[in-house]
C-alpha cells in the first residue's frame, strides 16, 4: 500500500465520522446563489493590532509602547507604510501589496461588544455574533449560510480544522475537513462501513461526501506527517483553496490558528510576534497563487477576539486589551485603505487606561461582508443573524459589486 493511499483512506474515515458528529440530520443543506467566496480566518489568542497595524503617526506611538514601538517607514525594519497614520509590520509584505493592489481594506480600533480578558469568552462573542459569551450554541456566520439555503446543490460552506468552529455550527448544515492522524484503514473495512452505512440516507450520504472531499484535498492532504506548526496553516489554507476553485463547490470556508497571545517576549520587528505573522502571510500569498482566478472573486476576513494592551508588561510582552485590528483581503475587496475612526493614545484616551479604545463594532465589518459579498439581507441580518445589533450599522462599499 502506498503512502497515498494511506493518506486517502485515513481522511475518508475520519471525514465521515467528524461530518456525521457536526451536524444533524433535520437541516437542511445551506445554499446561495452567486460566486462570491469568503474565507473567515479566526486568529486566537488576541493578536496585538498595534504591531500588525502600528499607528506610527499617532503623536504618543513611541512612548507608549516603548521597546515594542516600530521605526518609521523607510527604515530598516520600518514600519511598511499605508497612509501617514497607519502602516503594517514590516513581516506582513504580502497584505501590503495587496494594499497598493487595492485588495486590502485594513479596520482599525475595532472590537465585538465583549469588553471583559477571557480569550474562552471573547471568542465565544466574536463566533456568536451576540453582545454576550454563551447566549446562543449557534455562530453568526452558519446562521448566514442557513438563510441562503435553496434550490442549489452544493454544500455553501467547509470548516477546515481538527475542530468546527462554534462560528460554523448551528442550523445549517457544513461539511468539515480535518487532517486526521487516524491510523490505515483496508478496502474490506471501507466496504463494511459502506454497507454499514446503505440504508442509513444521512450516513451514507456523509460516506459519499467524504470520498468526494478527499478527491479534492488528498495532494493538499499528502505527507501531512511531516508538516510542521509553521507549515499548518500554509497546508489548510491550500486545502481550502482546492475546495473553493471548484464551481460546484462550497462558497465559505472558516480555519483558525493559534499562538497569538504574546504575553512575554513579543519583540518587534523581529522575534516571536513577527515571526508569526512572517508565517501568516507567506501562507495567505501561497492562498491567493492556489486560488487562481477565483481569488477575483474572494474575501479574505482575519479577526482575533480583542487586542493587546498598549504599554508592554514586565516580560516584555503584552496582555489580554480590547480595542483591535481587523483585515480583508482579496479580489474582490474594495482595498487600498484603512478605516478608523482613530481614538489617540495619549493616556486619557485610553480605555480603563491601558487598552486601545475601540470606536467600531466589529458586526458593522461582518454585516457589511455578508450583504456584499454572500447576498443576505438586512432583514436577515437584523432578525436572524447578529439579533441584539440593531443599533450597529453595516459597513458600505466594502466589496466591489
């Protein structure tokens, strides 16, 4: 037997048993017309905006964040420039050529409505799409995907990961690939589960979804033994990609990574934080070559469950804040800028003295994304979606229509 088909049969198992677990067998299949792609990336941990995004032309940038503060642009590990306020870390080259590409809007000061330092119950705001940790088992974005079901025959949407998202669960029905460590499974083992599962609709539904799936994932899927921590997010995103070129194929695909809570020892334009987004973006450059030409037609949304605080900790880190950076990228973003309605960081504009103020609800981002990019409606926004954010406007012209 070879490698390959080690790969293969391990996925085929692993997706039908994880597909079969995520969902239940009364919903219905989400759908949507069109061919807007958008990919949520969930970066856990609260990455620190103020390094992806420093605010080198804010007054106080230096002196409050001190060691972790970024040269200028034009300087040897300088700030990349955006605009005379804001740049990128000089690790994310990729976003800032999609940037001068206008393929990259950047929101800053940005947050959900959680205002408390858990990272379990700031991420369970960001995928719930509530004001609260816990309201609701369902996420903000299956929710969406449940309000375009219709007559179209294809899954609208993959969660991508050893886990799905709680953003990716509720009502609507997504199929899940995961890179199983599940040990070689034989032809005759794979035929008794397919005669296991031939008078069950729903699981042999699921068995046949499988074998579809690692069609399409097994070169992206192949060798995964030898990838390495900083190779994982590179190796789904590509996974991704081989999903979403398909016509036929889902619309939405949601992956996280982790690592994003730099407590001690962050660095600045080099060290444990830049490394990170070194690999961060090498990987979605690598994303936009795999998608080819449907990457003209994609969203690219990266969102972290709140920011750092401003000044640096004892260990030379920082810790949980609350005022964040938010990016969307893609061809078929309306880029080349930033949006912010910029609070300061002279220490009274500060939230409870040591955060980033945020002056943005994160919902108005994702309810402008998902009325330009997927269709749904205002209606379905206001009543079914982010149901407590009436007050919370959407964004315009974040999408190119």
């Amino acid at each position: 037997m070879t490698k390959k088909n080690w790969n293969r049969r391990e996925f085929i198992v692993s997706s039908a048993l994880t597909a079969s677990a995520v969902t239940v067998p009364r919903f219905a299949w989400a759908r949507a017309p069109g061919e807007g792609r958008l990919v949520v990336i969930i970066l856990r941990g609260a990455l620190d905006g103020l390094a992806a995004v420093p605010p080198y032309g804010d007054p106080h940038y230096a002196n409050a964040r001190g060691v972790l503060a970024l040269d200028k642009p034009g300087t040897t590990g300088g700030v990349l420039r955006l605009d005379a306020t804001f740049g990128l870390h000089p690790a994310l080259g990729f976003l800032h050529e999609c940037y001068h590409a206008q393929q990259l809007t950047v929101v800053h000061a940005v947050s959900t409505a959680y205002r408390e330092r858990s990272h379990f119950d700031g991420q369970d705001v960001l995928e719930n799409g509530l004001r609260r940790p816990h309201e609701i088992n369902s996420g903000w974005l299956n929710r969406a995907l449940d309000s375009l079901s219709g007559a179209a025959t294809r899954d609208a949407g993959i969660a991508l990961g050893n886990n799905v998202p709680l953003m990716m669960r509720g009502p609507a029905r997504v199929a899940a690939w995961s890179p199983s460590r599940l040990s070689d499974v034989d032809d005759d083992t794979l035929q008794r589960l397919a005669d296991l599962y031939a008078d069950d609709p729903v699981l042999s539904r699921r068995l046949a979804d499988a074998l579809a799936n690692d069609a399409i994932a097994t070169d992206a899927s192949a060798d995964r033994e030898r990838v390495g921590k900083r190779e994982q997010l590179a190796a789904t995103l590509q996974a991704a990609a081989k999903f979403l070129v398909r016509r036929e194929g889902p619309r939405v695909a949601v992956l996280e990574t982790r690592g994003w809570d730099t407590h001690a020892n962050q660095g600045a334009d080099s060290g444990q934080l830049a490394q990170r987004l070194r690999v961060l973006d090498a990987a979605l450059r690598e994303f936009r070559f795999a998608l080819q030409e449907v990457w003209e037609h994609t969203a690219v949304l990266l969102v972290t469950e709140f920011g750092r605080t401003v000044a640096v900790n004892g260990t030379r880190g920082t810790d949980h804040g609350t005022g964040a950076a938010a990016f969307l990228a893609g061809g078929a973003v309306r880029g080349g800028r930033t949006i912010a309605d910029w609070p300061g960081l002279g220490p009274k504009a500060l939230y409870q003295g040591r955060d980033l103020t945020p002056t943005l609800d994160l919902r108005a981002v994702l309810k402008g994304v998902l009325a330009e990019q997927l269709g749904v409606s205002a209606n379905v926004l206001e009543r079914e979606v982010f149901t407590d954010s009436r007050p919370v406007a959407p964004l315009r012209d974040l999408i190119r229509v």
